[in-house]
C-alpha cells in the first residue's frame, strides 16, 4: 500500500517521540512492502513562532490531502501562566480537530503484564483492564460560546450538543462494542445537566438498532470512582468533550505511565493518531522522554487501512523492549535507561 502521512511533530517532546514513530513505520514498511511518504508540517507553539498561527492553512490542506496523519504534541509553558495571551498554541489543536472533522477519539486503556507493578493501582485491581474511552471531540463546553460580561467580573463557557451530534459519536461506540465484549457505558451528568439528558435520550433511542449490546448509564463522578476501584469492569465508554479529556487522563495511569498510551481520532475529514500525554517541556530535547505511546499510535495508524498484521508486528515489538527492559528512565526502576532516540532505533531494528 502507498501511504501518504503528514507529520506534525508539534511542541516539547512531539520532534523526538515522532522521529521514533517514523523509524518504527518505515522498518515496518520494508518489512511488508509498503511505501510511506512523510510531509511534515508545522503546529502548535513552533508555528506561532514561524508564522503566527497554531494551525496555519497550510497545514490543514496538507492534513486533508494525507491519508493520515501523525501528531506529536503542542504546548509549550511561555503561554500557560499568562492568561492574557492571545494566541495559543492548543487553539490549534482544536481549531485542527474542528476544521478536520475529528469528532471521534478513541483512547484505549490497557496494562501491560510486565509493568503491572509500575501501577499506583493494586495488582489485583487492574489485571486484566482492558476498555476504550470514545471521547466527543468536537463539541461540548470546549466548542460552546465563551466570553466575559460585567466589565470582565463574570466568566460563562457554554455547553452545548446537538442530537446529531450525540447520535454519530454514539454509533460509533455502539459499532465498537460489538467487536468487543458487547458492553458499552454512557457517561454523562443527566441527573443536573440538560445536555447530559439529551445524550442519555439518544443513546436509549439508538439502543433497539443493537440489540445484543447491553447499555448502561453511570454519572460521570460515580464512574472516575469506579475507574480506579474496578477498572476491569469497563469495556466501550462513551463521553463528551470535557468529561473524556479528564476521564482519560484519570485512566491512563492504571497503565503505569502516561508514556505508553496512544490515542486515534476519526471523523469526517481525516484519521489523526496521537499519544495522549503532553508535550512535556520539562523533558524536550533530552532524549530521555518515552517514545512507546507515538509508537503505538502509529499501530493504530496501520490499523485504521486494516493492515493488522503491520500492527500487531508494532505491538510485538514494543512489548518485547518492554519484557527486555529496552526502556527510557520512566520505566527503567533504577536499572540502566535507554535514550529515546535508543528505544526507536531497537524497536526499528527488531521490526
Ligand atoms: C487532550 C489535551 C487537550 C484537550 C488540550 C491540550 C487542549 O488535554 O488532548 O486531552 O483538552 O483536549
Ligand atoms: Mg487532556
């Protein structure tokens, strides 16, 4: 297959976990007989520095004219304490999933038999934990109109979904718990917000177009509670924008390390993969950040064209440096930690 990829490696250590995802995707390529070419295109705090816009144009046509795309990371902390700031470098990544389409991300929370003690969680607890958040992405409090009123005394974000926009994301967790155990979780507020009454509204209409699904509706306090008590009592989840931006990064500690979990986000326009951690300035340029999330990403990259194998070579491998301990200093316990720039060229070369 002739894959076009755009690559927007983005802020912090975005440059240095892609260029692992990149080695690991073209020894993949050889390896089946496929061709990758790569544009690179510019995102985030770099591109306000080269052109004064988080998501130039030139971007977005080069990501609509990809057949996927790779993302690092954006964000960088000169705009984080100044509130003031008029441009910043996240309204990129939602001006991004916005223009593209992306309403769909699927972030999967899985553990890794041989880190299973790297988990604050007890052992028992999370063996076995294997569910997938869909988050909406597109819509909700972070989509809503905002401003300030009162000589900028009072604040407001507006929440707001619409029942088309409930019922696509919704269908998709739907078609997705029917590949898995059948199982899916709505999550919402519905006992204090509107919005949250029409998700819970939808969900049980669509309910009689899948028959063997057994639904079931948990509020969204009750269910970070749950996640961290019986995470393995969870199969598909549905959420809307904020509660899936907080909720993900609640589970992806069960993991062990926010390093190693990988996200997709899908659509209308385009497939975008990416790691769910941030750009982690304190670590950029260092070679010492952990490359396995972008890594695995760039499996579900391969996924999304169906070329499962090239895939599950991915995760083989990533699994294999994990049972070696061909790992960064996050995961090495005091052993010997391998350079970022290590762990890919390994990965690369064990493909
Ligand atoms: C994420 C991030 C983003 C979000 C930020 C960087 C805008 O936290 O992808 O989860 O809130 O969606
Ligand atoms: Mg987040």
């Amino acid at each position: 297959m002739k894959l076009n990829i755009a690559l927007l490696a983005g802020d912090g250590i975005g440059p240095e976990v892609i260029d692992q995802a990149v080695k690991v995707c073209n020894a993949v390529a050889t390896k089946f007989n496929h061709e990758i070419n790569w544009t690179p295109a510019l995102t985030g705090a770099a591109a306000i520095d080269a052109v004064g816009d988080p998501y130039p144009e030139e971007t977005h046509q080069i990501c609509l004219n990809a057949d996927a795309i790779l993302f690092g990371a954006i964000g960088h902390p000169r705009f984080d304490n100044d509130p003031s700031a008029k441009v910043r470098p996240e309204q990129g990544l939602l001006a991004m999933r916005k223009k593209l389409g992306l309403f769909a991300n699927v972030r999967p929370t899985f553990t890794f038999p041989s880190l299973i003690d790297k988990s604050p969680l007890k052992k028992e607890r999370i063996e076995g934990t294997d569910l997938v958040f869909l988050r909406e992405l597109t819509g909700g409090i972070y989509f809503g109109e905002k401003g300030r009123r009162d000589e900028g005394e009072t604040a407001f974000d507006n929440c707001v979904y619409t029942r088309e926009e409930v019922t696509r994301i919704a269908r998709k967790g739907f078609e997705l718990a029917m590949q898995r155990s059948k199982k899916l979780c709505c999550v919402d507020k519905a006992n204090v917000l509107e919005t949250s009454r029409l998700w819970r509204e939808t969900v049980q209409g669509l309910e009689k177009d899948y028959p063997e699904v057994e639904v079931s509706y948990e509020f969204v306090d009750a269910v970070a509670m749950r996640l961290v008590q019986w995470p393995n009592s969870y199969d598909v989840l549905i959420t809307e924008n904020l509660f899936g931006d907080i909720l993900t990064d609640e589970a992806s500690v069960i993991s062990g390390s926010m390093g190693l979990m990988p996200s997709a986000s899908v659509g209308l326009k385009a497939k975008l993969y990416e790691p769910i951690h941030g750009s982690y300035p304190q670590a950029a340029g260092k070679d010492i950040a952990n490359p396995l999330a972008t890594v695995l990403s760039a499996a579900m990259l391969f996924e999304g064209f169906d070329l499962n194998e090239e895939a599950q070579a991915i995760r083989n491998v990533v699994n294999k440096s994990l049972a070696e301990g061909v790992v960064t200093e996050d995961l090495s316990n005091g052993a010997k930690a391998y350079k970022t720039s290590e762990v890919g060229n390994w990965l690369a070369e064990n493909i």
